[in-house]
C-alpha cells in the first residue's frame, strides 16, 4: 500500500522577507516624519529671512505674469516697457497701502476719544438689557487687558512689517538684477536637453499655478470690495479707502479673509454710525456680498484654473500660519499650489500631489502649462 505524499511545507524565506520589507516601510514612514518635523521647525528658526524672501518671489511672479499678459493682451504695447510697467505697479500698490495705512491709522488714534464715548454708550445698554450691576467701560476694559503689554506687542508687529517691507523690496530688486543671467545659469544646470526640458514643464506649471491663483483672488477681491464699497456708501461708513484695501487684501487668506473684510468695518459701523438699523444692515450687507461672491463665483473661477482640495487649503493655512504668521497664511495657497505642481511631476512623489488636488488629477493641464 502506498504512502500518501507528505505535505508541502511553506518556503522558509517568505516570513524573514516580509519581515524585512514590513521594517523597511517602517523606516521610511520613520524617516519622513523626521524630516517633515526638522524642515518646518527650520522654516519657522529662519523665518524672519523666509518671508520676505518667499514674498519677493511671489511678487516676481506676479510681475512677470503682468509683463507677459501686457504682451499678449494689449496690442502694440512695446516689449521693453512691459516688466518696467508691472514693476511700477506693484511699487504704487505698496505706496498707496503705506500711505492709507498711515493716515487712516492717524485718523482713528484722533478719533478715539469719541470712539470710546460711543463703545460707552454700547456697553452701558447692553449692561442695561442684562440687568447688571456694573457697567464696563472702555477704560476699565483697558486696564484689565495691560495697555503697556499691548502697546508693546503692536510697536513690536508694526516694527516687524516695516523691517519685512523693506527685506521684501530689497530681495525682489536682487532678484530682477539676478534674473538677467537665469538663461545661462538654467543651461549650465541642464546640460541635457530631455532634462532641462523636464525642469521647464515644471516651472511652467508652477508659474502657472500661481499665476491662476493670484489670477482667481484678484478678480473676486475686486468683486467683493467694489460692492463692499457701494453697501458702505450707501450707510455713510467713513474711510471707505481705508477699509476697500483692508478687505482686498484680506481676500488673499482663504476663510479667514473674509471673517476679517466683515468684522472689522462692521464693527467700526456699529461705533460710527447713528442707529443701530444702518450697523446691522451693513453686516447683513457685507456678509451677503462675501457669501455670495466666494459660492457662487469663485468655484466656478478656480474650477477652471486651480486643482487644490478644500481641505487642503485649510490646513495649509493652518500650518503656514502657524509657522510664518500672517505672511504664511497669505502665501499658503501659493506655497501648495507650487508644491503640488513639483510633486506631481516626480512618480515617486505624484501619490502625495494626488491627495492635494481636487479631482485626483494634478498633471492633468501639464500640455496647457507647458505651451504657455
């Protein structure tokens, strides 16, 4: 009678193997992680030098964008004078921001007595309408939050943002004396052709990524403060200048923005204007403008020219922000729309660019980006 066969034992290498790989992605998860945490706690150590470096590039993209959109779109505009003119604008865009700034700021310390009187007045009904025993004050208020640690942490941001202007306009001049010998510099470090024409796709779509971006906030902050403009008006809202600027800049910082380009006049408002009727209107007012504008518009404008996920963006304003201040909440858009644009281009990092965009399809405009 024949012996049944004995059984086939599993081969011994398999479990040492799968060992061996379950311990390599570890170490790579591990190793990640690491330098994820030692490049942002670099960035923050070395952010009073970053930002205004990273403004100045956005600003030089912005400027080359506007010199070649002049080229194309004005006929018989001369090539020459096209980067000079969009130089000139940006410089009248942070004159005319300093010069508001400056007087309205002025404007508001003469004013503040008066302001208080009113703010007064507001507390004192409102301690009225709850029943309470005691009334607050602007002076007691005041006291309670130390004036002098208060005052020290404005002079302290106000120095900041001075000091940053002007390591902005100083990087951003280096960088257009610089950009004259980029060609030659850009075919020294790609000498092959396959490869620097790889280095060009892209920067083609980095360009474009922001310049979609700078592109989409533009149009929708002028929609927003030219009809936040007319509701103000139309209440009797003073410093309207003042408050256009606040709120088309503010639109460049997705979901805080538009917080800000609300409270800020409406509170105002509510101090300045007699009757509470033509305070609640205008946040009504301003709050439908903002809502209106960014679901309506919007979408549909960054449907057609940005791929980056709703969540996304807000978790790299979180991050930025926490990293870079309000500078870093301003650039987080621009900062993960380039991201996504050069992690895409790589097949080892495309999954990550994957997850940032919108549709699953980050690379699917690398054609359109590269024609441009």
């Amino acid at each position: 009678m024949p012996t049944p066969p004995a059984p086939i034992a599993a081969p011994g290498p398999a479990r040492p193997l799968l060992t061996t790989l379950s311990q390599m992605t570890t170490l790579k998860i591990a190793m990640v992680v690491v330098a994820t945490i030692l490049v942002g706690f670099t960035l923050w150590a070395l952010r009073r030098i970053l930002e205004p470096f990273a403004l100045a590039v956005f600003l030089l993209i912005m400027m080359d964008g506007m010199a070649r959109a002049l080229k194309r779109r004005v006929p018989g505009f001369p090539a020459w004078a096209a980067l000079p003119a969009s130089i000139a604008f940006i410089l009248l865009v942070f004159a005319v921001t300093i010069l508001l700034t400056a007087n309205n700021v002025t404007d508001f310390a003469a004013q503040g007595p008066a302001y208080a009187d009113k703010i007064d007045g507001i507390l004192a009904m409102v301690a009225d309408r709850l029943g309470l025993t005691v009334t607050p004050t602007v002076a007691s208020l005041l006291r309670q939050v130390n004036p002098a640690h208060f005052g020290s942490v404005f002079a302290e941001a106000l120095s900041h943002f001075g000091e940053g202007a002007v390591f902005t306009l100083i990087y951003l001049g280096f960088l257009l004396a610089s950009g004259r010998g980029f060609r030659a510099k850009w075919s020294e470090l790609f000498p092959q052709s396959d490869i620097r024409a790889e280095a060009e796709r892209v920067f083609n779509r980095v360009r474009k990524g922001v310049e979609s971006y700078v592109w989409v906030q533009t149009v929708v902050g002028v929609l927003i403060t030219v009809a936040s403009a007319i509701l103000m008006a139309s209440v009797g809202l003073s410093h309207i200048g003042f408050w256009c600027l606040i709120i088309f800049l503010a639109n460049y910082i997705p979901a805080v923005g538009a917080a800000v380009g609300v409270l800020f006049p409406a509170f105002f408002g509510l101090v300045e204007l007699d009757g509470l009727w033509r305070s609640i209107l205008l946040v009504v007012g301003l709050e439908a403008v903002h809502f209106a504008v960014s679901h309506v518009v919007q979408p549909r404008m960054q449907g057609q020219s940005l791929n980056v996920d709703p969540i996304v963006v807000l978790l790299a304003l979180a991050l930025w922000g926490l990293l870079w201040g309000v500078v870093g909440a301003f650039l987080s858009t621009p900062l993960t729309v380039m991201m996504m644009a050069m992690l895409a281009e790589f097949k080892g990092t495309r999954p990550i660019a994957i997850l940032l965009s919108s549709d699953g399809r980050p690379y699917a405009d690398l054609e359109a980006g590269a024609s441009e």
